[in-house]
C-alpha cells in the first residue's frame, strides 16, 4: 500500500479521494510515520429486525401483568 505524506495528502485531498473510492487504498505518513489508511467506503447492509415475526407470534392484551402475583408474592411475601 502506498503512503502520502501528510502534506501531499492535503494539497492533493480531492483527486486521493477519487482515487480510494474506486478501490486504491493508501497511508497518510506525518514524518515518516504511518498514522491513518484511507480506504474506500463500503455501505454496510440493512437488517431490518422491527416486526419479523409479524403475524407468527401473539402477545397477550394483560402481556404487562403476566407474573404479577409470583413477582409480589418474592417481594412482598404471602398476604
């Protein structure tokens, strides 16, 4: 991989941008030493999880209140 020293890299930030985005990788170098890589970007895909198991599964209207009695009962105690 090529590395750029850092002024190179800002006289020249518009055409190495081109450049990584269609595929040419580099290392921008302060003083010799490599500090970032500039590679192009890669759109990551789109999982969308909300509401896939619409229409399979049921939840009950008193979802909220389903152990209440056990959940009391452990804090509370018998009454």
């Amino acid at each position: 991989m090529r590395q750029i020293n850092i002024h190179k890299a800002k006289t020249n930030l518009s055409a190495l941008v081109e450049q990584a985005a269609k595929g040419e990788s580099f290392v921008i170098a302060k003083a010799g030493k490599p500090m970032v890589t500039v590679i192009p970007y890669m759109p990551q895909e789109k999982h969308q999880r909300v509401g896939f198991l619409k229409g399979q599964i049921r939840v009950p209207d008193d979802f909220d209140r389903l152990g209440e009695s056990e959940i009391t009962h452990m804090f509370e105690g018998p009454q």
